[in-house]
C-alpha cells in the first residue's frame, strides 16, 4: 500500500516557542526523520511525504511520525491518503514510471498527428 501523509502541529509547547515565526518546518523534519529511519520506501514533497509498505508497519511509522511532529505544539492536524492494493510492491516509483511513458506516449502521438 502506499499512504501519503501531511502532519503539521498547532498550539504551543516549549520547542514551539523556539520557532517564533509560526513555521512549522522543524516539526515536519521530525516526522520526516521517523519515516526515513523506518527503511520503507518513502519519498518527501513540498506537501506529502508519501510512504510504501504494508498496513500495519505503515501505519505504525505515520503514527511514531505523527507523534515525533506532535512535540512542536499542543495539537497535531494529519491528513491521509492511501492506494490500497494487495499484493503490489515498488508502485511508489512504478506509478510515476507508467504516467511517464503515458506522457511520452501522447507526446509522440500528438507530434505525428
């Protein structure tokens, strides 16, 4: 399965008051940390960090991840999104390389038109 997920603190603690200007990108480093350190293939964007593996030890990082980010304030806000197929591995690169070739594809197609 893969699950995309965004953690991202509210509310004060004490490593909160380090960061006066309200970022939260401290935060979200420790999260990113935990899945990086979990050795399940993961990939980080501007807004997701996006984790491969199977249910229970994805869900096992995202929670240790959450709570790694929960440190930075009071509250923590977290978004989910997952792809649940059974029996599928590598679909975090495999994905981007069959969207890829589709591109290349219509590329090709439209430039023979």
């Amino acid at each position: 399965m893969l699950v995309a997920f965004s953690v991202a603190p509210s509310g004060t603690s004490d490593l909160s008051r380090e960061n006066p200007d309200g970022s939260v990108h401290d935060a979200v480093a420790a999260a990113v940390a935990v899945v990086r350190e979990s050795g399940l293939p993961n990939s980080t964007d501007s807004m997701f960090t996006t984790i491969e593996g199977e249910w229970d030890e994805v869900m096992t990082v995202i929670k240790n991840a959450t709570e790694a980010a929960g440190r930075y304030g009071s509250r923590v806000s977290l978004v989910l999104k997952a792809d649940i197929r059974p029996g599928r591995t590598g679909e975090l690169t495999g994905k981007v390389e069959r969207l890829e070739a589709a591109l290349a594809e219509q590329q090709q197609f439209e430039g023979h038109s």
